[in-house]
C-alpha cells in the first residue's frame, strides 16, 4: 500500500509522533496532563498524521491523557499502545474508542534474544499470539498497527512469517523497529525491501519505521526504510526518547524538504511550526535542546567563522542550505520593552506560536511587565521562558511566593522562603554552603522529602549582564526521576522555582504505577 500526494508524482510519507508516549520514556521527561494537552493540539494543528498518546494499560493517568488526547485532537490518527495482551489492547481499544480516527498500535518481540530472555516463548507460540492479538484489536477497531519489536536483529525468514500473520490478522500498518538502535541504512532498507517482496498481501499494508539513536543513525536509518519501501515514519519531536533517542521529527521533515532532488517524498507537515513544536517539547519535558542541534538548536542558523559571515553576506546560500524562516524562526528576537501595551504583546505571541486563554494572557503580561522593569531588553527567548514557565506551573500545589538570601564571603548563607502550599502560606530560614545549598534546605524544611537532586545546571536565555538565568533541576525519587526548567532574571529565584517544579511533579506522580514498558 502506498500513500501518494493528490496532484504529485511524490510518494506521501505518514509521520507517526511518538514524542507523548515514547519521548515520555526518557528518564526524566515527565509531563503533565495538561502540558500532554497542549502538545498533542500543536501536533494535530502542524499537520502529523498519527499522534501515538501514550500507554492507556500503564496506569490510570496514561488512560485518562489518551482518552483526552482522542477526544480533543480534530483530525490525526490518535493511537494508543498495547503489548501483546487481552488486557492491554482491551484497555487501549477503550481508550481510543472517541477520536475521528482510532489506532490501536501494538507489539511483539520476534528476535531470538528477545524469545529467550525477555519473552520465554517459542516461534511458533509467538505466531500463535499474534493472530490472537491482532485479531481481538481487529474486532475492536479498524485502523490496527503491529510491530515486531526488535526487528532487526530477527532472522528474515522468521521476520516474514510474523509480519504474514499480523496482516492475515487484520494490521494494516506494519512496524518494523530498530528497537536497540542497531541497523546500518543499507541493511534496514534491504530489511523492508525483502519482507515486501516476500510476504503475501503486504500491498495490504504501509509499512513503518521506527529507529532509536544509539548509533546515531535514527534519521539516516528511517530515511533508508523509505527506499526500501516504508511509507511511515515514527518519530519524535527533538528526537527525545529512550537512552540516546528516537529519529527526530524535524530532521526527517527537513531532510525530505530540503533533499527533495534524492528524496522524492512528501509530508503533511507545516516546517514553519517546528522551531515552536521543538521549543514547546523542551518546555513541557523539562529537556534543553542542544545549542548545535540540527534544523532547532540555537546555533543551527547561526555563523561564526569571518568566512561563512563573508560569504553569508555576499549570498545567503553558500553556507545555508535551508532558510530560518523555514522552520520558524524568526529574523530577529529583539521585541519589546516595559513601555510595550497588550495589543503587542499579544501580537507577538501570535508570532511566537502561542494560543492563550484570558487568564493565561493576563498572567503572562503582568509577568512581562514585570520583567520589562528588571530589564533593559526583553527578547523572543525571554518570552517564551516566561509563558512556558507561566504553562508548566499552573496547576503546581507548591509555589515561591518569596525569598530573601543573605550571602558574601563570610558564611554559613541563609535563604528565608515563604511558600505557599495549597491554600496555605508557609515560611522557613534555612542555613547551607553557599545560597543555593541554602535555598534548597529551605524547600526541604517547607516540604519534606527524600527526592534526590541528580542535575542542577544554570545557563542564560539571552546575552547581557541582565539576563535570565535558565536553570535546570532533574530530582528522583522511588524509581522515578522528573525534570523541570525555570527562568528568572535572579540565578537564586530561578532555582527555588526549579527545585519546586520538579517535586510538584513527583507528586503529582506519586500514585502512579507503570507497567513495564518494554519500547520498541
């Protein structure tokens, strides 16, 4: 099965996102339901076709963000994911049963190791559940994926065996994952290219990709796949994901874009939304992009050497192969300043992306304004540290109303903190080894906890002696670890607003059980 492009000689690629499910995976990148929300709306508005929402078996809060997820999303593919269990696709099934358009996506282990050691079944026992399962998602929805996870590394002819039953069955996606980051391109698309040409009906089918980056060969591997006959890609935004990731949606995107002359394939995807898709992801798992990070790092479009500059400034595409307006980035950052009126601010929200309700508006201009006095430039980065933050913490429990630190050369520091936990407002002086040690004593005198700080990391939105400080905490605690970012014009500030994120997500997180979460 092939999906062309009405009016195109261009084959159509599917983008399947897996950022709310498999993205989620990564240690640490926890989001809330809320922020779940708003990252599958932007999803749905830039053109993805399928939006993979999580794993509804996993535990109450998954079901209910999936349920949600297929309720508010108008017209991609909502799927949700389920191991090969009755359970799993009963509760998946239920919870996709309300989108426009329902997947129920799941999976298997096929490789010999995977059948030893992980799933302690025969060939031909495996065989037996793929029917049953596939079978049982059929009769609840039409729309099945299946996946053979760990596919590469699963003999050919076994491979093939697999995939003919899942479709005999009823999938008609098949997904055949690099599910330990493996492959080489040339044996992943020799890979598609053989089970195509050997498996009956498989024109029945569109096949997928799905490729982690431990080799670092995600998005040349999923590229490869379309060569070899996939028509699907599973991706996530800035390629997050378990251990070192997934292919990265904007970097497939871009390369079929911009490599059109060897890649002769089409998205649905609007690139001018990437760059706040990106920017949104990182704000709502609490994971910095990489400043060099390809198509929306901070430096992707930016020239340093005197001779790209020189030739930069002489013609644009000696050493610039796509535009930053391209991918939505804006030509200049420098905005606005405290004498700047609403009917500006909110234009320049627009421009950035973000769609706020009257409170979230009010909020995030007497915020604005704030920071408009404390500085001399308030730029689009320092904008969106502040909407994103004003998003993140809406639906905190605990919150920083003040904090006063008294530090120097002589110590012990000390913070005095008031805090306001639920309806309640709570004060503490703390004592540490220097300002933050103490700030930090002071949140764990206010709200005890055994949560441990594994990251504190401090960097600056913007240039200038005035700048935010961005910080970065990841705590962890039962199994568990949770990210979360804050910016501040005071390094201190931003901190105890950090610390407080993160443990407002543990939490928030405290009742929730995962079932094993075997990836793909």
């Amino acid at each position: 099965m092939t999906a062309s492009v009405s009016g195109s000689s261009k084959d159509r690629v599917l983008i399947f996102d897996t950022t709310l499910r498999d993205g989620e995976q990564c240690p640490g990148a926890t989001m809330t339901l809320e922020e779940k929300l708003e990252v599958a709306e932007l999803l749905d508005i830039m053109g993805v076709d399928i939006i993979e929402a999580g794993f509804p078996i996993a535990s109450n809060g998954d079901f209910e963000a999936v349920s949600l997820i297929a309720k508010q999303v108008k017209r991609a593919t909502v799927a949700g994911l389920a191991r090969a269990i009755s359970a799993d696709i009963a509760r998946a099934g239920e919870a996709v049963r309300h989108a426009a358009r329902p997947r129920i996506h799941t999976f298997v282990s096929t490789s010999p190791i995977h059948l030893a050691h992980q799933m302690r079944k025969s060939e031909e026992e495996v065989l037996e559940i793929i029917t049953k399962t596939v079978t049982q998602a059929r009769n609840l929805i039409e729309d099945i994926e299946w996946s053979a996870m760990d596919a590469t590394r699963t003999p050919i002819d076994y491979l093939c065996r697999c995939v003919e039953a899942a479709i005999k069955a009823g999938a008609t996606t098949i997904n055949l994952p690099d599910t330990v980051g493996y492959a080489t391109p040339d044996e992943y698309r020799a890979m598609f290219r053989a089970v195509r040409e050997r498996v009956p009906n498989a024109d029945k089918a569109i096949f997928s990709a799905h490729c982690h980056n431990d080799l670092g060969l995600a998005v040349a591997n999923s590229l490869a796949a379309l060569e070899g006959g996939a028509r699907q890609i599973e991706c996530t935004l800035n390629g997050i994901g378990e251990r070192a990731g997934n292919a990265a949606l904007e970097e497939i995107v871009m390369a079929i874009k911009t490599r059109a002359d060897v890649l002769p394939y089409e998205t649905g995807i609007e690139a001018t939304m990437l760059t706040r898709a990106s920017k949104l992801a990182s704000a709502a798992t609490s994971f910095p992009v990489q400043y060099n990070k390809a198509i929306v790092g901070r430096n992707a479009f930016a020239h340093e050497s005197g001779i790209h500059q020189d030739g930069m400034l002489k013609n644009a595409q000696t050493y610039e192969i796509m535009t930053p307006e391209s991918v939505g980035v804006s030509k200049t950052s420098l905005v606005m300043g405290k004498h700047s009126g609403r009917a500006a601010f909110r234009n320049k929200l627009e421009e950035l992306g973000y769609s706020l309700s009257d409170n979230q508006f009010q909020d995030a201009f007497e915020r604005f304004k704030e920071l408009a006095d404390r500085k001399k430039h308030v730029y689009d980065e320092d904008i969106e540290a502040l909407v994103d933050q004003n998003i993140a913490t809406a639906h905190d429990r605990i919150k920083l109303v003040s904090l006063h630190i008294v530090a120097g050369t002589r110590g012990p520091q000390r913070a005095t903190m008031r805090l306001q936990v639920d309806d309640k407002i709570v004060v503490e002086e703390q004592e540490g080894n220097g300002p933050v040690d103490a700030t930090f004593n002071a949140i764990k005198a206010l709200v005890p906890h055994e949560a441990v700080l594994e990251l504190y990391q401090v960097h600056a939105v913007t240039e200038g002696t005035d700048a935010q400080a961005e910080v970065s905490v990841r705590l962890s605690a039962d199994n568990r670890s949770v990210t979360s970012r804050a910016a501040d014009p005071d390094t201190l500030v931003a901190s105890a607003q950090a610390y407080l994120g993160a443990l407002n997500k543990l939490m928030s997180r405290g009742a929730r059980l995962h079932a094993q979460h075997a990836a793909e």
